[in-house]
DNA sequence: CTGAAAGCGCTTACAG
DNA sequence: CTGAAAGCGCTTACAG
C-alpha cells in the first residue's frame, strides 16, 4: 500500500521523484537538487551519477513542488484585452518562445478593462497564483489600478507599448508617432496635401502617439489638419465604415486617408466603396498594424508593419534576464527597448 | 526575523497563508480547509468565523500549495498546432471562459506537428507540470503517438473535432460532412452542377469529411465529381491561389468552387481576379470557417460558420464536469457532444 | 462537527 | 564538495 495517488514503481508508468533519483544514485537529494539546476561544487563523476540516474528514471522535477518550496514558479502571465486575434497569436508566440528557452510556461489571462471588479480580480489572481512575471498590453498597461494592484503583490512586470507613466516599470515599445509620422511623409511625398485622419480608440496610448505624428509631418510640410477631416474611430471596422462615411459627406474631400490601424482602414474602403468612391484612383488609404487582413482586401493595403512577435519576446526576455541576474537591485533603472517598425508599400496609395 | 522571503504582516501587502486564518478564527487549518472547499460538516457559526477571518486577510489559497498536497492542480492546457489566429484565440476564449467558472487556469502549448521530439516535449510537459487535463485540437488530435503519451502520464483529455480512433477519448465536434454536404446542395439548389473543389490539408481529418459529404451531395443529384476539378490545398491562402490557378486553367471551368476553408478561397478569389474572371458573375465560390476575413473580402464570402468558441466550452466542461464528479468510473461512456454549425449566405454566390 | 499528524516534492539555510 | 533538517501552504487519511 502506498499513498492514495499510487505512483507505482518508480519510472514505470508513474513519475518518479527526487527521492527515487537520490536513492538510485546514491546520493541526498539535495545534491540531485544541486544538479538539477546546474549549480557549482559538485564533483563531476557525482554529477553524472546524478543525472544517469535522473535518465535512467525519466525523472522531470516537479514544477509545482519547485514553485512551493522556492522563489519561482515557472510560470509567466499575460494579460490583455484586445479583440485582435493576429495582435494575441502574435504576443503569445513571441512570449512562449523566450519562456521556453527557460523551462518556462505562460498562462493567458485575458481580461475585461472595463469590468467594475479588474482590480480585485487580478489581486485575486496574483495572491492564488505566484507569477515571476507579468506582461501587460495596451489598453491594460496603461491603467494606474492596474500597475497598482500588480505592484502591491510585488511582482515584476513589463510593459508593452505603454502610453502613461513612462518609467514607471521596464517597457517594450517601438515609436508609434515616428511610424505615423514617416507615414504621413510618405504621403506627402506622394503629392498628397489633403489628408484626412481615423483616431484609434482614445483608451489606447498609440491612438493619441499616432495622431501626434501624423500632425508633425503635416506641419512640417506647412499643412494645418483641417478638422473636419479628423474622425474619431474606435480600431474596429465598423467604426471605420463610420468615419469613413462621416468624412467621405463633408464638402470637400481628402485625396488620402490615414487610419490609425487596419481594421478601420478596412471599413474606410469599404465606405468608399459604397459610395462610388474607387481607391486608390480617388482616395488613397493607408492603415497601421500589417494584420493577415491587409492582404485580403483589394488592393491590399500600405500600412506599418508593428513587431509585435519581437515586442513580446523582449517583453519575456526582460522578465527572465532579471530573474537570472543577481537578487539584487532590479537592474539599474532597465531603459526601454525600441523595436523598429516598416512602412508597408501596397497598392492603396498611388500618386496624387 | 522571518523566513528570507519576508511576508510582512498577514494581510499587509503580503500574502496571507491558511495559519493566520486559522488563528485569527480561532480553528485548525483543517477547518480553514473544509470551508474555503466548501465541504460540508462544519458548524454554521464556525464557517462564518472562518469565512470572516479570510475575507480580514484577503486570504486566497494558494494554488501551488493546494496541487501539491491534493489531487488537483487547477491548470488546464491547450495543446495546439495551427496558424489561423481566429481559431485559436476563439478556442482560448472558449476554455477560458468555462475553466474561470471552476477557479481553473489556462496554460497554452503551442506544439510543432512535425517536430521530431514532439512526443518527448510533451511527455516531458505533463511529467514537469501535473495537468488536471488536456484539450487537443486538430491535427495533434488525430496523432496516435501523443494520444499515447498523454494517456501514458494518466492526464485525461478531450478531442476537438478528431477524426480518427473515435471513442478513444470524450470529444466534442460538429459534423464536418453534414456542412460540406449542405453547402454542396445549397450551390446545386442556386442551379450550379458544375462545381469544383479545393482540398484540405490531408493531415487535418476535417478535409476528407468536407471532401466526403461535397461528393455525397453531388451522387446525390447524379452528379459525378470531375478529377479535374478537384484540386489539392493546405488550407493556406497561398495554396488556395495555386489550386485556383490550376483550376482555372483547365479546359473546361466549373460554375461553382467549393474551398475547404476560407482562406484557400480568398487565394481562389485573387486567382480568379487575376485571370479576370469575375466572381459571382463568372464563378461562385464557397469558404469554411466564417473566418473574421470574409468580411473583409470583396464579394463577401458564403462559408460555414464553425462554433469554434462553442466547442471550446463544451471540451473544458467535459474535463471539468468530471473532475468534479465521483472519482470512479470516468462516467459511462461519455458521448460525444455534436454542435451545430450554420450555412452562412453572402455576396460571393449567385445563380447558375 | 473538529483537529493533530503526516506528507505532497521540492528548496532554503545551515553545518560540516 | 555534500547532506540532515526544516519548511513552503496546503490536503489527505484518520481519530475522536
């Protein structure tokens, strides 16, 4: 008779444990501990002993006994509020493959920014489950409560294209206003001078980044914004269908539109295409993103490529670095890391 | 002086453990246990004692602590191996949803199919981290080998839409045949007899039972399917204008093509374009999927929409309905769960 | 209805 | 270079 949860004979079917490996190799388990992680002064032939043993067992430490017992747990959380899936995929694929590189796994914790109960709900999370790191996208990363409430748990996080609080904690980003900013000069050297604008949703940083620079070339070219040709949009296609529609019945037109990200770009065209307006014989469009979609719609369309991949592997890569690096002071003041972006030539610009 | 990771005061910043509760309360951690698990055998005044103390202490049970103790570990994974964003973020959300009801948590693995070491990762993952259950998404379903290795670590584990060993495991499906089969005779009711197809990826199951009930439908009729017209895709755009290509090269052009899934027809439909052959009015095309791109897609695509968050929910409710039931037998046979799709009409169909 | 003891599988802090 | 002891925060199996 063994323990209610019969593991049977070691290495057979069941999981063997560090008890198993210590006896087999003859050793404390604490030096299969040693081992196990690789830590120094341990003769060689014990070492391999060790992990002859551990091979020979198919022995796999236990996460959750390692979690409990120590000061880490494996386990890296991501949280987001986003409806983009290429935006998520892209974040998770980026995340999983630097945390793989350290035996670590992530946990998704998608959440609603508007829930009365955010704040309680992720204290919640943080207290019943230890996370060595969190990941925080927009519009989450921007939310004091939110950095309030991780920070009171006491655990690292960084950021991912944060609007708010600069400095605040480590942070990955790439220049969203630079981005908007070459853009709009790209369609200036075009022969654009009419320009009109799609604001993403005003609860995400880059919507107000994105406007900024778009506003910058303008001027520089001598160009003012001219209102009435600046509409409010929310990221979604539906509200670019209404901007577009907005903007496409004032008296006069633009002769390009620049939507702060695909999805609205997507609805501008097809707003204009209702309206008998072709693209890009008489209105040129250019989106923000790159999303799968871009080169579904015809003609596909001339956007900024975000690294979003990248960011999220930095992300990672800041929160597992430090986590390796010394107990110590938390790095001397981590400055952010930039990530380059590309502007995306398609064919729904042409010359004005 | 305290244990080197420095709790504070109970409640105070720090985390508080099930000892300051049951001090506070005046109870043994035993009866801390019983009520924060809702067991029954606990005096009514002792339950709100305790329950007075936690909410104090803004006590959480640690999830750590209670896997290693217990049976349970409060963590599900998602094994997966596909690239259409849309899928995958639809079925985390699916499990999320269901798995937050329980206080269970998500964990993603992302597996390469072809990786040679497929089977030792994901050994290795359920040795490493005790799962209390799986769910398996196409085509990591239908692989015999990690069926093998999952039910070799004992972690019980649902199939979506798996195609081959039916009964191995409690699955959750719609019928992949029955809705080729239906948008077969929707195209022969708009008076199409001449229909093409485009094959699926051979390694995903859904691609010879969408296959399966094209060719039903039409025998129906008296309709025999033309080799010609049948072409072979991976379920990529890029494969969809390949085959399109090939198609629209052949002699004779059918009225109507039959895409396996949405983005092989988008590559159809560029194809076509290129060729200059309108859609609908030369040739009307049919996706699966009712990925969020056949919106965006001029015609708008008639496709199949797949309950894909739906079926989620439905695998998470099968692991989670038994873990909370009687730990004996792995309830009767549990049958499959079947759900509906829908035929959805647009714009890229019209009468023959 | 309640609790004392043992133990889950590891790491920590220490001693040698 | 190595190990014995204690403990992480819970649940299990019992006893009363």
């Amino acid at each position: 008779m063994r323990t209610p949860k019969d593991r049977g004979v070691p290495g057979a079917g069941g999981t063997s444990t560090i008890n198993d490996v210590a006896r087999l190799a003859g050793v404390s388990i604490k030096t299969v501990s040693r081992v196990m992680n690789n830590e120094p002064n341990v003769r060689p032939e014990t070492r391999q002993k060790v992990q002859e043993a551990a091979t020979l067992l198919h022995y796999r430490p236990n996460l959750l006994a390692r979690s409990l017992a120590g000061s880490r747990s494996f386990l890296i959380g991501l949280f987001y509020d986003n409806p983009n899936a290429a935006y998520i995929t892209d974040m998770q694929r980026g995340v999983i493959t630097r945390a793989r590189e350290q035996g670590y796994h992530l946990l998704i914790e998608p959440q609603d920014s508007h829930a009365p109960d955010l704040v309680s709900k992720i204290s919640s999370l943080l207290a019943t489950i230890r996370l060595d790191g969190v990941i925080l996208t927009p519009p989450l990363c921007d939310m004091a409560v939110v950095l309030h409430a991780i920070e009171a748990a006491g655990v690292p996080y960084v950021r991912v294209s944060p609007f708010l609080n600069p400095g605040r904690s480590p942070c990955v980003r790439m220049d969203e206003t630079q981005a908007a900013y070459e853009m709009t000069r790209h369609l200036i050297a075009m022969g654009h001078r009419d320009i009109g604008f799609i604001r993403g949703h005003p609860e995400h940083g880059g919507s107000h980044q994105r406007y900024e620079g778009f506003v910058r070339a303008l001027r520089e070219s001598q160009i003012e914004p001219r209102p009435e040709w600046v509409k409010q949009g929310y990221f979604s296609y539906e509200s670019g269908v209404e901007a577009g529609r907005s903007l496409f019945a004032e008296k006069t037109r633009p002769t390009a539109v620049f939507s702060s990200n695909d999805y609205m770009a997507f609805g501008v065209m097809a707003s204009a295409q209702q309206a008998g307006i072709r693209i890009p014989e008489d209105v040129s469009i250019t989106g923000f993103d790159d999303v799968p979609g871009a080169m579904l719609v015809w003609p596909h369309v001339t956007t900024i490529r975000q690294p979003v991949e990248a960011l999220a592997y930095a992300a990672a890569d800041i929160l597992l670095t430090r986590q390796e690096g010394e107990e110590g002071e938390p790095a001397p003041q981590a400055p952010d890391r930039l990530l380059p972006f590309a502007l995306i030539e398609r064919q729904s610009v042409r010359r004005a």
